[in-house]
C-alpha cells in the first residue's frame, strides 16, 4: 500500500507565500497530482510531476523528489479565493488515484 | 477539459431505502470510471472501479452486494446504494481517465447522501 501524509491544517495571509508539502512511501509509482477541493465540490486538478524537479503553472509551482519521497505545492500571491483543501495524490498504475488526507489551508486578509 | 457529471448532486432518503447516483462522461468515452466516498474533513477514498461491459471491481472493505455497480455504456456508470443506513452518508465522487496526463482523472461534481 501507499502511505501520503500531509499536515492536516495551514493558514497563511492573502498575498503571501505557502507550501504545501507532501511526502509518501510507497513501492513505485508514475506520477504524483497534487488536486485542489472547495468544501462541497469535486477536486479539481492542478498539477502533475512525473520527473524530479519543479513544475512552474502561474501562482502554483510542483516539486517532486522521488529519492526523498517528497513534494510540495507552492502557492504564490495568496488569493482568499485559495482557501480549500489540496489533496496530494498518487499515480500508481492503477488508473485510479490514493489521495493523501489533504491540507486545508485558510487563508485570511 | 472533460466534463463529467453526476446526478442527483445530493440526495436525502429514510433508512433502509435504495439510491441511485449516476455518473457521465460528457464529451468523451470512458471505459473505466471510478467511484469514490469522502467523509466530512477525510480524504477521497477509492470504493470501486468500474469496468464498461464487465463487472466492478471493489476495494478491501467495501460491500459489492450494498454499492452495486453498472456500466452498460461508454458514458454511463451507475452506483446504487442498497438498503441504506445513516452511516453510508457521504459524499460520493465518481471519476473518468481522459485528461492530459496519461492517468489524470476528471472529477464529478459529486453526490451529498444523507440517510436518515
């Protein structure tokens, strides 16, 4: 099985820098998405690493580092519209995806 | 992106009747889709993938004989919620493969239950 921990909680202030991380053990895997979740509503995709290094898309940057059994979601110029929960998921072959627990981040003016 | 979609978004029924959440692909085939449950402030949790033409496939723990599942077309799968209990309310999501990356999954918008 795969085990993907997240930290439960975050806040951060509108405007600012936050990071999200991720880290995971797990016998192998193809990629790791990391997914976006308005309370009430289906997540929605941000990113997908398949390579070690950073994934740059606007405000939101990726990191994978398949060594360390780690990633990150980097948000930048932190909106209020950015509260949710994201959810750091994992592509194990099987087409369907193992979802961490999720970070619910808050953030506030 | 693809479009998926669910119907009913949410749902509220007495104990021990069954329910009936369907789940489309909008504007492409899906042979495969899945089926998710998400409890408050818990993750998504895999219940059971759903295989067009031939039976599901479900995940250690989950009863096949209370979700029953269907796949008759490329576009359609359906999960029923047999005899109902207030512990199966839950958010329930379903998904289909399609996306850019070789296995992005888009999302439904998904299904509130609630058993009274």
């Amino acid at each position: 099985g795969q085990n993907i921990d997240q930290p439960t909680e975050m806040t951060a202030t509108e405007g600012a820098i936050v990071q999200i991380n991720c880290t995971y053990q797990t016998s192998g895997f193809n990629g790791l998405f990391w997914y976006q979740q308005h309370a009430g509503e289906a997540p929605t995709f941000l990113s997908y690493n398949v390579l070690d290094g950073l994934e740059e898309k606007g405000r939101f940057s990726s990191f994978l580092s398949r060594s360390k059994g780690y990633s990150y979601l980097l948000l930048k110029e932190l909106q209020m519209k950015d509260s949710a929960s994201y959810l750091c998921s994992l592509d194990t072959g099987r087409r369907a995806l193992t979802f961490g627990s999720g970070t619910r981040l808050q953030v506030q003016p | 992106g693809a479009v998926v979609s669910q119907h009913p978004s949410w749902v509220i029924c007495k104990s021990g009747t069954s329910v009936k959440i369907e789940c489309r692909s909008l504007d492409f085939q899906a042979t495969t889709m899945f089926w998710y449950r998400q409890f408050p402030k818990q993750s998504l949790m895999l219940m059971a993938t759903s295989n067009e033409g031939s039976k599901a496939t479900y995940e250690q723990g989950v009863e096949k004989d209370k979700f029953l599942i269907n796949h008759a077309s490329l576009t359609l799968s359906t999960l029923t919620v047999t005899s109902a209990h207030p512990e199966d309310s839950s958010f329930y999501i379903c998904s289909a493969g399609g996306g850019r990356a070789d296995n992005e999954q888009f999302f439904g918008p998904g299904t509130r239950l609630t058993v009274l």
